[in-house]
C-alpha cells in the first residue's frame, strides 16, 4: 500500500510562473505510454518465444511506483534573473554534470534531511537546482521542475517516516553566485543564488550586427543573402549544416541505434539529447552546458567527433568495453538512461547489446529493476575491479540480455591528433 500525504501546495511565497502556463499531467510531459502495458511483462513468461521488450517502460519508472502526485504548470525564469534556489543533497548525484535541458531525472529522498528538503521543494515553486560537482572550475548548474511525487514509508530506519519519490525534469541553466545554508523552524536547509542563463539564438547575434542597417532578420539565409561575405563562412555557423555533419559522423561510427531514434523537434533540443546519447566525459559536458549558443555547441561537438574511436572504454583502467556499433535503444529516447536507485543515487547510463572485458559479481534479481522483466547483476572492470554498470537478463524477453554502463564510469575512446579542440571551442 502507498501511503500518501498531502502537502498543502498553495504555501508558495516565490515569485514564479505557474498554472495555465502548461498545465499538462505528468505523463503527457514525459510523452509516456499508458501504465497498462507494464501488466504484459508479466505475462511473457508464459509464452514459449521471447517477446519484444517494450521500449516505453523504461521512462515510466515503475520501479518508483505508479501512484504519482502531478504537479501542473511550469516554472520558467526570466533570462539574467537573480533567483534563490533550493539545493538538495548532491552527494547522491553519480550523473556527469548537472542534467541537461529536457532530461529527464527520476528522483529518490530517502534521508530524513532528504525528504525535508523535498516536501520544501514540492511546497514552494517545486523547482530545485542541481550544482557542479563540489570543487568543479565550472560554475554552471540546471533547474530541475518536479512533475510527480508521492511517499513511501522508509523501510530501512528504526524511526518511521515517509521518503519521497518523485519524477522531475531539468529545465533552465544558471551560473551559481554563491551558496549558503539558513535555518527555518527546525530544519537547516542548502540554497544557492544564481543567475538564469539565456539560450542566445544565432537570429539575434545577426540582429545586432547588422542593427546599424535598421534590418531585423530571423533566420541565417536572410542575413546570408545581404552580406558580402563567402558563404561558406555562414555555413560554419549554420545550426541545421553543423548538425547535418554531425549525424554523418555518427553514422560513420555505426550508430544507427542512436540516429534511429533522434527526436524531431528543435534544434537546441536535438543538440542536448545528443549530448546525452554519446559517452561524453564530465569536463566535455560541462563545457558544452557553460555555452550560451547552440551554434558554439555544436561546433564543438564537431571538433571532437570526428577523434573519436569506435567505443567507450573504462575510465579507470582504459580497457576497451563497448563499441558504439553495438549502441541499444533500450527506451524511445534512446540507448541513454537516467535512473535512481534504492538508495537515492542517481545514474546517467548507456546501454550496449556487446560488451567485453567485464565480470558480473552478484547474482540475479529484479528487485526495483529499471527495465521492467529483466534480472539485474552487479558489472565490474575484469582488468582493474571498478565498478561499470549492470548486466541485466530474461531469457523469455527480446533482447534476452544488454550491458548498462553508468556514464561516470567509462570514458570515450579518442585517436590522439595534433590539433586541440579548445581550438575549436570558442567561437
Ligand atoms: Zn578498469
């Protein structure tokens, strides 16, 4: 039975966005399948051939239950808005970098500390922030919007209470100015005061070179067609080309899975979700997420993709695990996952239908499985004994086994070349 508390929600002293904005159920803004169809994983066992896995469990997170509280609106800051941010333990965090724009993050507050914060959140404008990691050069960070959440009582505490589990998406990049914690009644709660950072579209940065001209131009081709200057200078800063050479890079390294699946929508969606897709290292991420531009985004993007080898390798060790031809969609977003686990840790993974140079150490279980159906087991380095991921299994389910790397644990395998890609870095 799923206890459920209700938190009065119109305690809200922040200034904020909210109702009618985009007043939509939590499943309609993670675009997921209805929840009947996890009732089929159970089912497969009794028919003789593997059935196909349902690729729309995976973002459901049934792990974390069904019974989901959704939150309408949608909090949006101003561009270069000051704002006061609640801040959730991060130590919990085994993601890269903050989350992206667009992902979505499975949530976990277990501790006492935790769900205090939590319901804080949910009370307020229930948008938190999520830091660079502590001693980061980088001072960038995401806020992340909770959908859903609902309480569970803790089964692990000789005192009873009820943590909170909860569905968020990341939605807005900031630059951290300071962080600092304040008392209030008897909880001591993390905040940080940051300042929301603009997605600046390259229509803007022509609207103010050309303003002299008393012109106003939307799009490239406009601006293209007015100036004197080679063409093929605007195509090295036309979104649409630079993602175009981009695609074909990865087309080159074989991954269709990946190509398969991209979203069609904006390009600035695009670029983050391809960001996601492919083992990029921390300072890498956090570097495309510094970027104010799209254009500058990919431009980098395009710098170091064609340096890359076919596959991923332990960061630890360097051992060769996976190669990108083997990349799996797992879910409709594709072969990358964030997920939480029991103990509120969360991980950004990658999903292989191959892998090498690994031993699983544990032995099968589907207790709070992310892919509904399948047995998970512990995956270490066979090489080094590093912690990479899991393997998980059913005999009965098409695929009838896939490797899950966590992205902090394995790093992208580059051929060394002469030139830097901080070369190619700054616009
Ligand atoms: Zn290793």
């Amino acid at each position: 039975m799923i206890l459920v508390r209700v938190l009065n929600m119109s305690d809200s002293d922040t200034d904020y966005l909210s109702a009618d904005e985009e007043s939509v159920n939590i499943d309609e803004q993670l675009d997921i399948i209805p929840v009947e169809i996890a009732s089929e994983v159970g089912e497969v066992i009794a028919h003789n051939e593997p059935v196909e896995f349902q690729r729309g469990l995976p973002d459901q997170h049934t792990y974390l239950g069904h019974e989901f509280n959704s939150i309408p609106g949608r909090v949006i800051f101003a561009d270069d808005e000051i704002v006061e941010l609640c801040i959730p333990d991060q130590s919990g965090m085994e993601t890269v970098a903050p989350p992206l724009p667009g992902q979505t993050v499975p949530l976990g507050f277990f501790t006492w500390r935790a769900r205090n914060t939590a319901a804080k959140i949910i009370q307020g404008n229930h948008t938190f922030g999520v830091l660079p990691r502590e001693g980061s050069k980088y001072k960038v960070g995401t806020t992340v919007e909770i959908l859903g959440w609902h309480e569970e009582p803790v089964d692990r505490s000789h005192i009873n209470y009820l943590g909170i589990k909860a569905i968020g998406k990341a939605r807005q990049r900031f630059e951290v100015l300071k962080t600092y914690s304040r008392r209030e009644g008897d909880n001591v709660y993390q905040f940080a005061e940051v300042k929301i950072l603009p997605e600046v579209s390259l229509s803007s940065v022509a609207n103010s070179y050309i303003s002299g001209h008393n012109l106003r131009l939307s799009k490239l081709s406009q601006l293209k067609s007015l100036s004197s200057v080679p063409s093929f200078i605007f195509d090295l800063y036309d979104p649409n080309i630079l993602m175009e050479k981009i695609k074909l890079h990865v087309k080159t390294l074989d991954g269709t899975a990946i190509l398969a699946v991209m979203p069609n929508s904006e390009i600035l969606d695009i670029c983050y979700w391809l960001i996601l897709q492919l083992p990029f290292s921390e300072e890498f991420t956090m570097e495309l997420l510094s970027m104010n531009c799209v254009v500058q985004r990919l431009r980098a993007i395009l710098s170091v993709i064609g340096k890359f080898e076919q596959g991923v390798c332990c960061k630890e060790c360097n051992s060769s695990l996976a190669v990108t031809s083997d990349s799996l969609a797992l879910s409709l977003h594709g072969p990358h996952g964030t997920f939480v686990n029991p103990g509120g840790y969360i991980h950004d993974t990658l999903t292989y239908s191959n892998a090498s140079g690994i031993d699983v150490i544990t032995s099968p279980t589907m207790e709070f499985s992310w892919f509904p159906g399948y047995n998970w087991q512990i995956m270490i380095c066979h090489s080094c004994g590093e912690h990479l991921g899991w393997k998980f299994t059913n005999k009965d389910l098409n695929p009838d086994n896939f490797f899950c790397f966590t992205k902090s644990s394995v790093s992208l395998r580059i051929t060394k070349k002469e030139d830097s890609p901080e070369n190619f870095w700054v616009m």
